[in-house]
C-alpha cells in the first residue's frame, strides 16, 4: 500500500476532519481500494457483488454513485442479493 508521505502530503500539517458526507461513502469507494489497488490483477468492474438485500439501498447504490462520478461506470458487472 502507500502512505500519506509517497503522496508528498506534509502529515505534520493533516489534522483529523469531524464532517462526514456520508456514512456509505468509505463503504461505496471500498471497490477503488481492492480493483484498483490492492488487487488490480482481478480487474475492473468486479463480476459480482454479493450481499444481503438490505443493502440495496447501502452498499450496492453507494458504490454505483460513487463509481458512476469517479469512472462513469458501475464497479460491478452483475448483482446478487439474499435474505
């Protein structure tokens, strides 16, 4: 992974934030992390997302808004939900 210094932030000057924007935005962004860079070998958009159905209205559409700002597209290419 990297850290703040590899992107020449000056972490003496960071200070911790209070404002959220959203409390599913970090979940929504979580296919960046792994597709992009921590497993960029499994590619992009995923092939499936698994997860109950109450997050169709969490997860599922977090991720998709994000993605569709950021790459304008989805970050999956099917969905699947239970329960």
């Amino acid at each position: 992974g990297t850290t703040l210094a590899e992107h020449r932030f000056n972490t003496r000057e960071l200070r911790k934030g209070n404002d959220i924007l959203d409390v599913w935005f970090e979940s929504g962004a979580s296919h960046h992390a792994v597709l992009e860079s921590t497993h960029p070998e499994l590619g992009y958009p995923a092939n499936m997302y698994l997860e109950g159905s109450d997050q169709h209205r969490g997860w599922f559409q977090a991720s998709l808004l994000e993605a569709a700002g950021y790459r304008d597209t989805p970050p999956f290419k099917q969905i699947l939900t239970h329960g």
